[in-house]
C-alpha cells in the first residue's frame, strides 16, 4: 500500500519532497477515512508503511506517550532551522506556525536522530521555524506565538503521560543540552534551538519559559 502515498495530485510517481495525496485511513488510524489529506514525504527515502508525515491530534499525541511510559524519559525541543510548512522525520512531533502536529512515527520510543549522543530514549519536539535564523536576527520565520503556545501543550502532555519530570533534568532545549555537551551558545554555537524565543530576549531564557508554560498547563 505504500503506492498510495508515493503517488502526486497528477497521479505521477512523486519525487523527494514533492505533496502527494494518501487515504489517511490506509497508514494513519483515527482520522475519517472518507477525507483525503495532503501528505508529504519524508526529506529522505520513505521505508515501507512509514513513508509520510502525517497529521496528529493531541488525543493521539496522549496515547502514543501513554505507550511509551517507562521507555523515554528526556524530551529535547528544537526548531527545525527550515520553514514554515516544512516537517522534518527527525523528530517525533512537528509543530507547524499555526499549531498543526505532524509526526512520522507510530511510537514516541522510535529511535530518531534529533540530538546529538541523546537519542536513546528522549523524544524530539521542533516548532518549523527559524530557517536563516541568526543569534542576531530570528529571521523572516521566527517562532509564532501559536507555535510556542503549541510547544508547551505538547511538552505538558507527553510529560503527563508519559511520567516524565518536567525539569530542567527531563525537558531541555537543544541550546541548553548543546551546552552541556560542548557545542551550544557557550561555546562553538553549531546548536542553539530555542536559546531564546523572540528577537531581544535574553539568551539563554527560552527553556526557562517553555518549562515554566508547560507546568503551568499541567495544573
Ligand atoms: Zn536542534
């Protein structure tokens, strides 16, 4: 069935990175099967049953961290340093500029390279944002309020659900794990996702207020 979704609008076979059409019914379970959605393909080759990105809804986000309680127990939050509308299959969820979830994975526990050294057993989380983006200027494409809002709900609800402690121990920002394995802001600056949220922040403040909205959410 993997034709279903390597097939364009025009019913062309699709190219890297090109939308085509799939029945969500076929890989993605939960949503209408009437409803055709857009879907895109992974940024590299697609393996079998798993070749788009899909859609997800906060309730199936719920489920899928219920099922890995027990087998994760970090989540690193990124920006995706691409565009708005462009989902990577790095991460286990995607958070689009208007909080639309994308997610490529059928479980949270997947082993996805998002952070370096820190797959094994950590989510990933990436607003789609910041491509161009300096330490001096966000960019064209910085984080949309939406998105950061998104951002915490989705950090307060794999937490919840999967029994993860929302501290600084359990939930970091690329920027703050980077600079804890020496390739952040502090020293080489090659990852620094988050390090701030909106142009004239202070460096350094966007974990602090996404772990402190996340909590807040958990009440
Ligand atoms: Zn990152």
């Amino acid at each position: 069935m993997v034709g279903d979704c390597t097939t364009t609008l025009n019913g062309q076979v699709a190219e890297k990175g090109q939308s085509v059409l799939y029945t969500p019914a076929v890989f993605c379970g939960g949503v209408d099967s009437h409803q055709i959605s857009e879907c895109i393909l992974w940024n590299e080759k697609p393996r079998k049953g798993e070749s788009c990105v899909r859609t997800i809804y906060l309730p199936e986000l719920q489920a899928m961290a219920q099922e890995a309680a027990g087998q994760i127990d970090k989540v690193y939050l990124h920006w995706s340093a691409g565009h708005y509308g462009q989902p990577f299959a790095d991460y286990h969820v995607n958070i689009d500029r208007d909080g639309k979830l994308y997610t490529a994975v059928e479980s949270l526990a997947e082993l996805l390279p998002h952070t370096w050294r820190r797959n094994t057993g950590s989510v990933g989380v990436a607003i789609l944002c910041c491509a161009k983006a300096t330490t001096e200027d966000l960019g064209k494409e910085p984080p949309t309020e939406v998105q950061l809002t998104a951002l915490a709900k989705v950090i307060a609800v794999i937490c919840q659900e999967a029994g993860i402690p929302l501290d600084y121990d359990h939930v970091r920002t690329h920027a703050e794990q980077a600079d804890e394995d020496g390739y952040g802001p502090q020293t080489t600056c090659e990852r620094w996702d988050l390090w701030f949220l909106r142009q004239g922040e202070d460096p350094g403040s966007g974990g602090e207020e996404l772990r402190a909205a996340a909590n807040a959410m958990c009440a």
